[in-house]
C-alpha cells in the first residue's frame, strides 16, 4: 500500500505569491488599457460617419494610444500597425466595405445562372 503525502501546493514561496501578485497588477493594468483602446476606437468609428471635423484629433490620439499600448506589451505591434493600416484608409476614403464586395461577387453569380436559365430554356 503507498502512502501519501500532503500536496505541496499548501505551501507557496515567498517568490510563487510575488509573481502571483505582479499578474494580478499587471492584469488589472492590461483590462484599462484594453477598454480605453476599445472606447477611443468606437468614437473613432462614429465620428467618420457624422462629424469629419472631429476626426482628425481623436485619430491623432487613437494612434498613440495604440503604440503605447504596444510598446508596453499589452497588444502586438503588428496588430497595432493593423489597426492604424485600416483605419487610416478609412479615413483616406480609399476602401469599400467588405459587404459592398461581397454584394458585387453575388451579383455576378447570379448573372450567370440566369444566363445559363435562358440557354437552357431555350433548347
């Protein structure tokens, strides 16, 4: 029969509960970050569509906010660069949205099918 022994988990270092302590702080840090991040991209996005005067400003600080986010590591910095890519070509007017591209793919489709329809109702 094999004896047991207690678990050692009952017992943590003094260096286990600092580093238990450091992701706690560095988590809370993180979450504030992520939710200022958040914010400042959803009034970014509506104030392209309803006021173009504001846009300038909050896009200036939305780009800083995003590479000081970056530089602390608490998003990627090619996720970042992404970020700042997509928007910024949005804010040049230079990209259709996704749906309108897709509408035209579905346009074309059914361009075909009905040519298909009437040759094969007329043989």
């Amino acid at each position: 029969m094999a004896t047991t022994k207690a678990p050692a988990a009952l017992k943590k270092s003094s260096s286990a509960i600092k580093r238990s302590r450091q992701g706690d702080i560095r988590h809370a840090r993180n979450t504030s970050v992520l939710s200022r991040l958040k914010t400042d991209e959803k009034k970014l996005r509506a104030a392209l569509v309803s006021s173009p005067d504001e846009v300038k400003a909050l896009f200036e600080s939305f780009i800083s906010a995003l590479d000081k986010a970056a530089k602390q590591g608490v998003i990627h910095k090619n996720a970042a660069d992404r970020k700042k890519s997509r928007l910024n070509i949005r804010l040049a007017g230079g990209a259709a949205p996704v749906a309108a591209k897709k509408k035209t793919a579905v346009k074309k489709i059914a361009v075909k099918a009905k040519a298909k329809l009437k040759t094969l109702k007329k043989k």
